[in-house]
C-alpha cells in the first residue's frame, strides 16, 4: 500500500468514524468530520485550480481548520506551506514569493497584511479568509462542496513533497524543507513505535502547526487511530488545566514549560492519573532536570527526542 497521507485520515473515516481525532479549545471533532472537512476543502480547491505539485499557503494560528488543511493538500498532491504566524510582513512576503505560492488561506488578523503584500506576489491567485462570511471565504467554500472523496491525483507518488516547511537555519532568510509523504508517514509510524502509542492514547500537543512538530507530533497520533489535543497557545496554566480535563496519557512539552507547568501553585492538586508518558525536546535537558520531572509527574517514562526540520523526529 502506498504511504499517502490521504489515506490516514480516510481510512479511519471507516474504521472508527466516530471516534475523537483532535480537540481543539471547545471544539471535539471525530474522524468522519476531519476526513468530510477535508474532502469539502481539497474539492473547494481542486475547483480553484490547485492540483499536484502546486503550493498552498496557510497563515493562521492553531483552529479547527488546519489538520484539515493539510490532509485535503495531501489528497489533491499539492504542497502545503506553513507559514510561521509570528512572520513580520517582510517575511511572509518572502516565504510565499520563494515558495511560489498560488493560493493563500489565511486568519482574520492578517487580511490588511495580505491585501498589503498582493502586489509584491505576482504567482499568488487566489486569498481566502478563513474568518468571515463573504461569498470567497472558507466557510462559503465549504458548504457548496461535497465531502464524498475526491477523485485521485493522477500520478500521486508516496515520493512526492507534501508540506514546505521553513527553517531559520543559522544564516540570511529562512529555508524551506520539502518533506515527502513518504518521509512523513514513516516518522509517525517511528514515534507510534518508540512510545508505544496506540488507539487509545490522547496526546497533548503544544506545539504552533506550522512547526515541524505541530505536524509531526499529532500524525503519530493520527496514524494510530488516538486522539490529539492541540493547544491554541502553549500558556502553563491552559497545558496543565487541559492535560487534566482530557485525560491525557502523553504529554511532550519543551523543557522551559516543564519548568512553568511545575511552577504553578495548581500542580500538587491537579489529577494527571491518566499520564503513562512524558516527552521532550527541541533544547538540552539535563540529567537533573529529567529527574525533576520524572518524580513530580509520578512517571518513569520520559522519551527525550531529536529532530529537525528537514527530517522530522528522527531519534
């Protein structure tokens, strides 16, 4: 079987429709809703001319829209952009001129940044609000589409690129990494392997979906069938309110917001019983620090992770 990304989501459409595949602030939604969403989104765009290998932009903070964005960009092989929202205008106008971008879904609070940069972006056609109600916007886009599936992209290859993502690097503009659906079907496959994940695991991700771990962490939870939490804002004490109220069994935070999260006034009386596995990353933990945790969050399983951008976790 081919490692496509569309596939992931479609399948468990079937196999466990109703089960929850990411919470998101009040918002629940299963796997028959993100596999519909997406569907309506890749034949919205497929209409406006996006097929394979074309790219795809998104400016928007964490909301419920974004995982469907990129499985709809998975189904139709076109190449999803994810822009770092804390981009100063200048930036974003780089990224989307050096990805050739052609389409551009965007939050609310960026509309007068967009309409400012649209003519410094000749290969951009086409700026869709994902706020609003106006006749191009998301959500009119989205209710005259259908959600059956849409038909397959021709020539669609596990070995095509699915997302760009960029990187600061060390030096001059950032850099974009094009990572295939191969490449990320097999890391989540690698983490669903490395901790144990399965079905029943919800995990909590803190993590911005334009990061390389926003996309990767939660697709190992979604090629496994769990459940996700995905945080609007990475705020300690949202982490740690959430990770109680949804019974979260792996939690993977960054080393500066273990120490917030144990700082709070809150953690001793918080119920996090349902935690079997920590994670971390991304900045040196020393033995010290690890040990803290392990005692204070009452688990011995901490998973300490490398990656990077152009590979995803990897060790």
């Amino acid at each position: 079987m081919a490692l496509l990304l569309g596939e992931v989501v479609r399948r468990h459409a079937v196999h466990r429709p109703g089960k929850t595949a990411y919470v998101i602030g009040p918002q629940r939604v299963t796997y028959r809703q993100l596999n519909a969403m997406a569907n309506r989104l890749a034949h919205a765009l497929r209409g406006l001319g996006v097929g394979r290998g074309d790219r795809v932009a998104t400016l928007a903070q964490n909301r419920v829209e974004y995982p469907a964005i990129y499985f709809a960009l998975a189904k139709l092989g076109a190449i999803h952009v994810p822009v770092n929202f804390r981009y100063r205008a200048g930036e974003i106008r780089y990224a989307l001129a050096q990805s050739e971008t052609s389409v551009l879904l965007h939050a609310g609070e960026y509309t007068d940044m967009i309409d400012g940069l649209r003519a410094a972006l000749p290969a951009l056609r086409h700026v869709i609000p994902l706020d609003g109600a106006g006749p191009d916007g998301a959500a009119a886009l989205l209710a005259r589409a259908s959600d059956g599936e849409p038909a397959a992209e021709p020539g669609l290859d596990e070995r095509d690129p699915h997302v760009l993502l960029y990187t600061s690097g060390t030096t001059g503009d950032p850099k974009g990494a094009l990572l295939s659906h191969r490449t990320y079907v097999l890391q989540a496959s690698q983490t669903q392997a490395n901790t144990g994940l399965t079905e029943s695991d919800v995990g909590l991700c803190m993590f911005p979906m334009f990061h390389m771990g926003g996309w990767a962490m939660p697709l190992g939870y979604w090629v496994s069938g769990g459940t996700v939490v995905l945080m609007e804002r990475a705020d300690p004490g949202d982490i740690l309110r959430t990770a109680a109220r949804e019974r979260v069994t792996y939690l993977y935070l960054i080393p500066t917001l273990y120490q917030s999260v144990l700082a709070l006034p809150e953690f001793e009386r918080t119920d996090l019983g349902a935690l079997r596995a920590l994670g971390s990353g991304t900045a040196t933990m020393t033995a010290e620090q690890g040990e803290t945790i392990i005692a204070r969050f009452g688990t011995p399983n901490l998973f300490i992770l490398y990656g990077q951008t152009e590979a995803g976790p990897v060790a």
